[in-house]
C-alpha cells in the first residue's frame, strides 16, 4: 500500500503513510474542494441512474465462490491444492467479468471498512468527524481501522497516555473523537495498536525486538481499553506490523507465531474482541511463491487465533496485477480454509497509485475478481483517497453510483 518514508526492501510494500507523504498526496490530488452536504445529498448522487462500471457481476461471482468454497474441511489442505482449482473460472474468464460485465445490481463488492491515518483523522474537527461517517454510511462502510495510535519507536500517542516515556503529539484525542461519532451512528472502530518504524529493518529475524514489540501493543491495548472500553463501537484490534511474502527460517516463523501469540491471546482474555491482520506481497520480487506464502499462513493461522486476515491485494503499490489476484487469492483462501482457525478472509484493497486516488473503475474490477475468494472488503483508503472531504468530489460520486446501484 502507500509507502514508507523510510528504506529498506521492506518499506515498499507496506501501507504505512508518513505525515510528509501524506501531505503530498493530498497536494497530488488537487486543491480543497467544497464539501458536499450529506443529509441531502447531491442531484448527481441522489439520481444515480444505472451502475458504471461492474454492475450485475458481484452476484454472479459471489455464488460461484459460495459453489465453489462452500464445506471445505480442515485435512484437505492437500486436497485443496489441485490443479483442477482454477478450471471453474479461469483467469481469462475474471479478467472478461471485470471489464465488460455490467447490468444493474445492488450488489456489487463493496468496502464494509477503511483504514485512516493519524495525521489525517487529527485534522478533523468534530463536525468533519460527523460527515465522514455520513459520507461512509451512504456507501455502506459500517467500519473504521485506526491504522495505528501508538509509535513505539518515537514513544509517542495520539491519545492521552500514562505509559512510562510515552508522550502524546497529537491535537486532539484521536481515539475519543472516532469512538464518540461512531456511537452516535452505530458503526464500528477497529484501533490499530503500535507502530514502529524499525520493522522494516528488524521484521521478525530479530526475536527479542519483535516480542518486545508485541508486549508494548498489550500495554496499549489495556490502556486503551480501561479508558474507552465503554464505547459500544469499540469493536476490535489491529496488529499494525505487516507480514509480507519473506522466506522465512523455521526460527523467523517462530518468532512470528510467538509475537502474534502474545497480542491476540491478551486481547482475546482481556477484551474477547476480535483481531486483525494485513499482510501484503510482492509477487514481482524474489521472495516466497503464492503457494509458499499460504504455506507459511495456513501454519500461522494453525498457531495463532487471528480473527482476521485483510490481505492486501497490491494494486496500487505496483506489487501485483490483475491478472496474478487470482493465484495470490485463491492460495491464502486456501491457507485459511484448511486450517484449524475460523478466521475472515477480507480483502485490504488499495485505492491509489502513487499518492493520488485510482480511478473507481480499476478498484472496482480488482474487487470483482478478489469477490471469489474473500468475506469482505475493507480499503486503504477510502478516508484518504476517495471521501469528498479529502479528493476532487467526482471520486466519490463515481464509487457512490457504483456502490448503489
């Protein structure tokens, strides 16, 4: 997803957005634009007319998936990995769907979730707070990922903290602002823990900096929920630190297991809410095969009661295409099925290029093709690169047509 600001190998593939860069991409898009009332919303969107792009293909590959993934049991990891799999629909096939398959429907794949950014939600006043969710309801996202509120490598919060060393930077309390909107319109908040900017060097091969990184999201993560676990919003976890396609030792996979233990085990006997993940690929270096990272995923999710893995699918990093969704899809689907763990499988769908939006209609025909294999869709971002509140509003307008109609 949208890249570091640091360097290393790693940083390319990762979702995390550097407030300089993030200021860059909101310059990229263009300058401010007037917001859009959304109680009564515009001419252009309340008269949507017919769909734009995908129409009538999210039900059609949604019971192919249902036929095809349906009673899938936990020995058939073997059996799963045959080359019959992708006969049912070929790649040739989902690349026709997503480009010329449109009739009406109402149910087209669609973001139930959007990640945002500290820099980004700290700029918010109370009553942009409000209309983000107004604008994220009209389009069916019931839920929000605070991609991180903790930076163990500056010790620094965007909330008011009692942690030893720890200071808060942010203006306002980040947490409180989501948690209060989200409870007045009934939609959910997911808190991404920490982050820290060493993961790019350290990953996993460094076993006493990635389990003491671990213990520091449980300091958070209790902190965070004895002052705001009151918020019926309050919903989940996000484990920040983002797995890619590494060839791993089986001491590196270890430490992995064990670190991801330590958050999740804590969080499900301290709060027994859900967590989750977003591990990401890059199928254009030399690193782990689809097959070799559901592998290592399926053993992962064997050890490791993680509720939810958000894969992301790469598309505006530049780390995969459309062509290879298919294969890199399939594969942790299948990770996921056969192992002994009941987690999600979503899509973390990437909206940009660089750092200005993608055009709905590329997003959209991702996700019509990663509609087979995944529960949902959660995005990076919707807030940054797609709410009329940030971007030019015809981003908005497009995906509100694509998402209604």
């Amino acid at each position: 997803m949208v890249q570091s600001g640091s360097t290393g190998s790693a940083a390319s593939g990762g979702k995390i957005f550097t407030p300089a860069r993030g200021a860059q991409g909101r310059a990229g898009c263009g300058a401010p634009q007037a917001r859009i009332e959304v109680v009564n919303l515009p001419p252009e969107v309340q008269s949507c007319g017919t769909g734009i792009f995908l129409s009538g293909c999210s039900s059609w590959s949604q019971g192919m998936r249902d036929e095809r993934f349906s009673g899938f049991s936990n020995n058939r990891w073997n059996g799963l990995k045959n080359t019959n799999r992708m006969k049912l629909v070929t790649t040739v096939g989902l690349i026709l769907i997503a480009s010329h398959c449109f009739a009406t429907s109402t149910n087209h794949p669609h973001f139930s979730g959007s990640f945002v950014q500290d820099f980004l939600a700290d700029s918010w006043t109370t009553n942009r707070w409000a209309e983000e969710f107004q604008y994220m309801q009209a389009v069916r996202i019931n839920t929000l990922i605070l991609q991180w509120v903790v930076d163990s490598g500056k010790k620094t919060a965007d909330y008011p903290t009692d942690m030893p060393g720890y200071t808060q930077v942010t203006k306002h309390d980040i947490i409180e602002n989501a948690l209060t909107i989200a409870d007045k319109y009934n939609s959910k908040v997911i808190i991404g823990l920490n982050y820290d900017d060493a993961w790019w060097d350290n990953f996993v091969l460094n076993r006493e900096w990635f389990l003491n990184t671990m213990s520091i999201a449980t300091n958070a993560l209790q902190e965070i929920w004895t002052h705001y676990g009151h918020h019926n919003s309050l919903a989940g976890w996000y484990i920040v630190h983002e797995p890619w396609n590494q060839i791993l030792d089986t001491q590196s996979l270890s430490n992995l297991i064990d670190g991801l233990n330590i958050v999740v085990n804590y969080a499900h006997q301290f709060t027994r809410l859900p967590v989750a993940i977003a591990p990401f690929y890059n199928s254009s270096k030399h690193y782990q095969t689809a097959s070799q990272f559901g592998a290592t995923w399926n053993t992962i999710l064997n050890n490791v009661k993680i509720d939810i893995v958000a894969l992301q699918d790469g598309m505006g990093s530049g780390h995969s295409k459309r062509t290879k969704l298919p294969l890199w899809y399939s594969e942790m689907h299948y990770a996921i099925a056969a192992s002994t763990n009941a987690a999600r499988f979503f899509c973390d769908t990437e909206t940009f290029v660089g750092n200005r939006p993608m055009s709905v209609s590329r997003y959209a025909g991702d996700m019509v093709v990663e509609s087979l294999y995944v529960d949902g869709f959660w995005s990076f971002s919707f807030n940054h690169f797609i709410s009329p509140q940030q971007v030019p509003p015809h981003y908005y307008k497009k995906y509100f047509k694509w998402v209604n109609n």
